[in-house]
C-alpha cells in the first residue's frame, strides 16, 4: 500500500524553519570561512588531542555559534542525519546542509573527531550542487533545493564513496548520486546517479537517504527512501558503486502500519550495519516527524539483502510498526528533554558499537545536536541504546553493592498519532520516575518489585508481572553535569526499552 502524504518535501521546511523561524534576531552571516571540496583539500592539521574534555563547551544550545562565519567553533553542532567513517586515529562524520538560524551554503558539511565527544569542522565535501544531480531535477521541471540532505559514506579498497541526497519543492522529484574521493576529506568527484525518483504515477518510494551494506558475500545493497512506499533496497554494482541495472529502483523491505487510513507517521534515514558476532545484518529506521516524535525501530537478518524482521517476528515489509524502539524523545528529571533523536548512523571502533544521531533540546526544537551514545546487545543480539550520551568513559565492572540507591527510570512508551508535521506537534516525551534498588533485592518507588544482578545484567520483576533485562554500565549524568554514575540500558518481556540512571 502506497503511502499517502502531502509531506513528502520535509526537510525544504525543515531547513527553511531552521534558518529563519528559529532565531530572526541573529546576524545573517556571511561566507563560510572554509569552502572545502571542489579541489580545497582541508589542512591535516587539527585542533583536536588526547587531553580532558571541557564538558562546560559542550551546551545544549548554541545560538552565538550558528552563524557560518564560525564554523570553526561549530563542533557537534548544527549536525542532522550524520554518517560516520572510522579511519585511522580519526571517526569523520558527514551531514545535511543545515544550520540553526541562517541559511548555508551546500556541499555537505565534513567533522571529525578522536574521542566521540570533541568534533572539529573540517569543511565541505562539494563546492556547491552536485551538477549531474541539479541537472536531472531541472530537466524533469524542478528546481533543486540548495541543501544537499543525508548522505552516506563508506571507504571500497582504497576509493571513498560518498553518496547525497538532493531534492526539490517538486513532489518526489529527488536523486541520489555518487562522489568519490581519495581521503576522506576530498576533493570529492561526481561520478553519476545511483537511483531517481519522479512526480509521476509510479509506486516508488523518495529517492533520499541512503545507506549501504557490503554483504559477507561481497555483494553491495543500498537501503533508501523516505515516506510515499518505504523503504526499498537497491543491488548495487560492486565495482563502480552505481545501481547494478541501469533505471532500477529496488524494491520494497520496510513500511509503516496505518491507523483509520491514515499512515501512522512518517519512516526514512535507514542504516545497516552487520555485527559478526550474531552473523546479522541490522536495519534501523527512523520513524515519525523529525522535530518532534523521531525514534528509531530495528529489524535484523540473515542476509544483506533481507528480508528483516522485528523482535516480534513480523516481517518489516508487512504494515505493521516495528518493535523495539530503542530510542525516543526522553526526558529526565530537571530537564527539557531531547526530542527529533533519530536517523541514526551506526559504526563499530575499537571493538565498541555507537550510534550517532541528531537531538533537539526539548527548550528548541530547531537546535541540532550530534549525540553519539554506546550500542550494546542482548545475549540474543538485539541492540540497546545507552540512556546518556558517550563521554570517553573506561568501562570497567559495575560492582552489585554500588547499585543500591536512588535512581531515575524511563519507559520508551509510545503514543500512535498518524500523520506528521501537521499532526506530530507534541514530541511524546518518556519521562522518568523515581525508583530505588534496596539492599536485598527489592524495588521501591514509582515501581516496585524485586531485583536481582550478575554483571553486567540486572534483572528486575516488576510488581505487574513484567520482567526487565538491563544492561549495566558507567557513565556520564549530562542533565545534571555529574562526571561519573552508573547506568542500564535493556528491554522489558514485552521488546519494550527501559533505561535507567543512578542520582
């Protein structure tokens, strides 16, 4: 079933509600202080070293930074659908053209980092519009947004692809093309369209959002698309990095469930990503409005190219909502919250999963944070998202005495409202209740009952019968700047998540 929406130009409102509802009072801004791409190869040196991090840089909002003449101090900031390339000492992050209160030039911006936390602007991968993909949308009657949207990025040998997202005011006019390059900094070279999508008739999914897995198997498959029919996978040619058949589109792997008719939100910004250790393949998937409801869901399966299923057992491609949702907006005690926590990029480094996405203040909804947090798995395989963010932490044994005491505790909750930025005007916040782990096992609080642990798991059964799993870790309490407490992470006997921080 073909989704029906009249919301398929997202993100033209998104980064032109970005750029001038946000904050009209600040200066306009100028050239960006370093173009980047286009044969300007960013300097190899960097700001960045091995020392402390300053956690007092690192605020929720920024609006004395956004303007593009200070692109040097942007950091993690202005970051929307980030893919992440881990290389050498180095993990580079690529992202959507936006920034909070201006307008900015395209090319897709290009940061880097060495501890997940500090991220330094590198530059531009393009000097402006990609022109085979500009050129496609004009001939078919559009004009191209001047923002090139979510890219991906990944090294084949020793060539580094990277593929754009360009779209137009123009309904489902949109292209996804490839650039290579030799560094990772550029300079980037068009090398043509990878797969298009047209305002026509046709049952076909956006052509944005790409991402890319290189099976076991050597074989290459691109996951794209955002509302209208889903998501689609798409063989790729393994040598050249274009669709493997001229024209091809691909079909169908994921879709959402509909309520009265009415699509129950928006599904884009899939990433695939395998894990050896479970011989899986992952697809997350972003659901929901950006700047408000964004969670993600999770598949898995046997093969790059599919088909994927939920924890339920549902087949992904079936109209159903998928479960778990291991991340969504959120909120702790004396704070705003997060909310627009999606797209995820996920990426493996030193023997660690991560994920990275975009987080907006629950204070303003048009800040765009990178969050990065640490991916762990159920003893099953199933990935769990920590409740804080990253924060260069040494992950050493959590001992059974230390949990005992006051703790805060968020159920990932979901409310359907289909629809979407129409509609999806309230983030749904999961808030967090107060519990306590008492000495012995039991449970008191908002909810009560007993727990037990054997590192790093904490197993609680809860006075309705329901069980939990949960993941133990050390960590940083960023709501209330505290370096050093202890976390948990798991799913609940209903694939619901739970998270958990000690106060």
């Amino acid at each position: 079933m073909k989704i029906k929406t009249r919301h398929i130009i997202h993100y033209f409102l998104l980064l032109f509600a970005t750029a001038i509802l946000s904050c009209k009072g600040d200066d306009d801004g100028g050239t960006p202080i370093n173009p980047g791409g286009g044969g300007v190869t960013p300097k190899d040196s960097t700001t960045l070293d091995d020392g402390p991090v300053d956690f007092s840089k690192l605020k929720d909002t920024y609006g004395e930074l956004a303007s593009p003449t200070l692109t040097s101090q942007w950091a993690h900031y202005n970051v929307h659908d980030p893919s992440y390339l881990v290389e050498d000492d180095f993990t580079w992050c690529y992202n959507t053209d936006v920034a909070f209160g201006h307008d900015i030039r395209p090319g897709i911006q290009i940061r880097r980092s060495k501890n997940l936390v500090e991220w330094e602007f590198v530059g531009w991968a393009f000097p402006g519009l990609p022109t085979k993909g500009a050129n496609f949308i004009r001939a078919n009657g559009g004009e191209p947004f001047n923002a090139l949207w979510a890219p991906y990025i990944l090294k084949v040998g020793n060539e580094y692809r990277l593929y754009y997202s360009l779209s137009s005011a123009t309904p489902r006019l949109s292209v996804i093309g490839l650039a290579t390059a030799t560094s990772p900094k550029g300079p980037f070279i068009e090398k043509g369209l990878v797969v298009t999508s047209l305002n026509n008739g046709t049952v076909q999914t956006n052509a944005i959002d790409p991402t890319v897995i290189v099976g076991e198997d050597g074989t290459h498959w691109m996951y794209y698309g955002s509302a209208w029919d889903g998501i689609y996978k798409l063989e790729l040619n393994a040598s050249t990095g274009l669709s493997r058949l001229n024209e091809d589109k691909g079909v169908r792997v994921a879709q959402r469930a509909f309520t009265g008719g009415v699509v129950n939100g928006n599904i884009e910004g899939a990433e695939i990503i395998y894990n050896p250790e479970f011989n899986k393949y992952y697809l997350f998937i972003a659901y929901d409005w950006l700047q408000t409801k964004y969670n993600v869901r999770v598949g898995r399966s046997d093969n790059p190219n599919g088909p994927f299923f939920d924890a339920l057992g549902n087949n992904m491609n079936e109209e159903k909502d998928d479960q778990p949702m291991i991340l969504a907006p959120y909120r702790f005690q004396g704070h705003g919250g997060w909310q627009g926590v999606s797209h995820p990029g996920v990426f493996e480094k030193g023997g660690n999963f991560y994920i990275g996405h975009q987080g907006r203040p629950g204070v303003n909804s048009y800040y765009m944070v990178m969050h990065t947090r640490q991916l762990f798995w159920t003893e099953d395989g199933w990935p769990l998202v920590s409740c804080q963010r990253f924060a260069t932490e040494e992950e050493t044994a959590v001992e059974e005495s230390e949990l005992v005491g006051n703790w805060e505790q968020i159920t990932l909750n979901y409310n359907t409202v289909p629809g979407y930025a129409n509609e999806q005007t309230n983030p749904d916040f999961s808030d967090s209740e107060a519990i306590t782990l008492e000495q012995g096992g039991t449970l008191s609080g908002a909810t009560t009952g007993t727990w037990s642990y054997q590192s790093p798991w904490l197993s609680i059964i809860y006075a309705n019968g329901t069980t939990a799993k949960l993941r133990v870790e050390r960590g940083r309490d960023w709501e209330n700047e505290v370096p050093n407490t202890i976390l948990f992470t798991g799913l609940n006997d209903q694939f619901v998540a739970v998270w958990g921080k000690k106060v």
